[in-house]
C-alpha cells in the first residue's frame, strides 16, 4: 500500500460500519473522506458500548479522537463529504478504499470504486458473506487489489453519520494473512476496532457466514433484536439452519468442524443484548433486505453440491417475500 503522498483514506457506504471502520481508521491518524449516501456529512460518531454513557446522542462533526465528554463518549471526527463520483478528490489519490454497502447496493457503488481505487488503493471490502473477491472484481480498475473483511461488532444506525458499536466477543474485523490484509490491518494497530489476519480466510468467512445465515433472517422475520435467539423452539430453528450452512460449506472447502453450528449457536445467543442484526435494521426501516449474499451460498451451494437445504431455502423465500 502506497503511503505519503496517499495521507487519507475513503469511505464509500458511510452507513452503520462504514461509520465503526472510519471513525476506527481516524481514531488511528487517517483523514477520512465519506463518500455518497443520502446524507451530507461533515462529522462522524460512534459510541462503542461499554465504554461510557452509551446514549450514541453525540453530534457530528467533533475535532477528532474523544468528543469533549471525557473518557466514555463517542469517539468522533471531522470528514469531507463527497457527493458524487465526479466530484474532486483530495489530491494524491486514498491510500485505501474502504467499501461498507450492503451487497447488493455494490454495483450501484462501482463509479466511486472506478474513481477512487487502483493498483496503489486498495478496496477494503466490510461486508457479510463469502463472495467478497467475485462481486468486486468486475467492478474495480485492473490491478487493485480486493481485501475482504469480516465485520464482528455490532453496528446499528443512529443518525446521519452517527452510529452505536457493541462488541461482540474478542473479534472485530477479520482480513486475510497476506501482504494486502496485514498492511490493512496495521491502519487500525491502537483503535477500538481491533483488526487480525487469517491464515485460511476461508474457513473464517465461512464461520462468520453461519452466525448471519441463521441470525440476521430470523431477526428480520420475527422484528426482534438478538433476544429471540433464545426461545427454544427459535433455538432448534437456528441448529437446523446452521447444520446445513455448515454442511454446504464444507462442501466449499471450509474447514469447519463438527461442532462449529453449536459454538456459532452459542455465539449468537451470547451477542449483547438489545443488539439488531443490520437485516432487521433495514426491515424496520423499510430498506430491501440482504438475502442473496447470505443465505444464496448455502441455498445455490447446496444445490451445486447436492448437499439438501430444505430450511435455508425455506428462509430465503420467506425474506425474499416480505415487503415494507
Ligand atoms: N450493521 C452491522 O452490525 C454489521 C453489518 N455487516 C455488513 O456490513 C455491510 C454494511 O452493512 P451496514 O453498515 O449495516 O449497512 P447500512 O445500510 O447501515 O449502510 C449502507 C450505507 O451505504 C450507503 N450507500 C448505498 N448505496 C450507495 C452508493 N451507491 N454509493 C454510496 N453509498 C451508498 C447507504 O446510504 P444511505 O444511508 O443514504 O442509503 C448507507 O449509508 C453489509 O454487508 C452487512 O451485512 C457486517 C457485520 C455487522
Ligand atoms: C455481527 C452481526 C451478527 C450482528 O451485528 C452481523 O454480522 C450483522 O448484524 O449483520
């Protein structure tokens, strides 16, 4: 990754968790540009829960690190907005682009890549799924190399450029160990959001793909928050689904083992209370919904593999179906 002249990084989907990395990112020194949404930007906020008062009220626009409340308030920094593509950058061009739509808001999002990326500004991909490296590839400029990532906190909206982020166990975002994702991660070396490398990214983007194949419908469905992951019956619901997300990744190549749906299980009836998957955020907020970048690998998978999926495919024509 290009460094110097290349000072500031860009944020494209300043959503939920484009809100968490970029705020990570300028906690850690990078000048951050949020780029596109609906919204005009001039600051970005995240309270971390845990480490405060909690109540994500803070305005926009602080003048970086802690936001005037002390220790426990929202970490929150100044950025430039642009609006559109076609828009002057700052000069030198990002050391790195980091893309936080959802995945199916990705093609809409290719002019920024078209504009900002290349060979020296790599595109840090934070979103679900496993089919990070395929969606990008016919959508950034020849040689830019595609970092995916795997988001672990909790992000939930509260406002134009305004987010909470709860922890959920010791991870935070999850990239490969090769020369692109080690340099990634360097950039967020001393922020909240804690970055570490995998050796087989494969089975960890499989790992991550079981907890939101079987949490983020089920929320969605039933409109409630991480608490109803511990009804019983819901319970038996999850394992059937996690069995076969699990079965078919195999099949894929991961090396997942044979408890790995009953620790994710475990997972997500441990994920802290009051927690909205972002697929029942944009239930609630009448957005379209993810679906096909999480449950279409385990429902196009196990057809591919002849590896049955009668639950998986059962969910997804109920998500698929539902309407604001
Ligand atoms: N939220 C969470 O806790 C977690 C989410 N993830 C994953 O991270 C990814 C992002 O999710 P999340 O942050 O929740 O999503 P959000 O819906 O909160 O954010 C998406 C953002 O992208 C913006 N956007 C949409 N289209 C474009 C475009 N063409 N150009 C520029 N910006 C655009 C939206 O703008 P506008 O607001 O104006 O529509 C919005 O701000 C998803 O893949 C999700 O599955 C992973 C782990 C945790
Ligand atoms: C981490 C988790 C499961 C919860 O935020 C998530 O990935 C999501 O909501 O999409």
């Amino acid at each position: 990754m290009a460094q110097g002249a290349r000072a500031w990084v860009a944020v494209v989907g300043v959503g939920a968790v484009g809100t968490a990395v970029g705020v990570a990112l300028a906690d850690g020194g990078r000048t951050v540009v949020a780029c596109g949404g609906s919204s005009v930007l001039d600051g970005l906020s995240v309270q971390v829960d845990g480490e405060g008062r909690g109540d994500g009220e803070a305005t926009a626009g602080g003048d970086g690190t802690r936001g005037g409340d002390g220790d426990g308030g929202p970490h929150r920094h100044r950025v430039r907005w642009l609006r559109d593509p076609g828009q002057q950058p700052p000069p030198g061009g990002p050391a790195l682009v980091v893309l936080a739509v959802k995945a199916h808001q990705t093609a809409a999002a290719a002019p920024w890549l078209r504009a900002l990326a290349g060979p020296d500004a790599p595109v840090l991909v934070v979103q679900n799924g496993v089919e990070h490296r395929q969606r990008l590839a016919p959508l950034v400029p020849p040689g830019t190399p595609v970092v995916p990532a795997l988001m672990y906190l909790n992000a939930e909206r509260t406002g134009p450029g305004r987010a909470t982020a709860r922890r959920t166990g010791g991870r935070g975002l999850v990239v490969p160990d090769d020369a692109a994702g080690r340099a990634v991660a360097a950039l967020f070396a001393g922020s909240f959001l804690n970055a570490e490398t995998a050796a087989d990214f494969r089975t960890a983007a499989w790992r991550k793909l079981l907890t939101n194949v079987a949490g983020n419908p089920i929320t969605a469905l039933t409109g409630r928050r991480v608490e109803v992951f511990r009804e019983p019956a819901v319970g038996d619901l999850l394992l059937a689904l996690l069995e076969e997300a699990a079965a078919v990744g195999r099949a894929e190549g991961a090396a997942l083992p044979a408890d790995a749906p009953a620790e994710a299980l475990t997972w997500l009836r441990a994920l802290p209370p009051g927690a909205p998957s972002s697929m029942l955020q944009d239930r609630l907020a009448g957005r379209e919904l993810e679906h096909e970048a999480l449950l279409g690998p385990v429902v196009r998978g196990g057809d591919a593999h002849g590896v049955p999926v009668p639950v998986a495919r059962a969910v997804q024509a109920l998500v698929a179906a539902l309407r604001p």
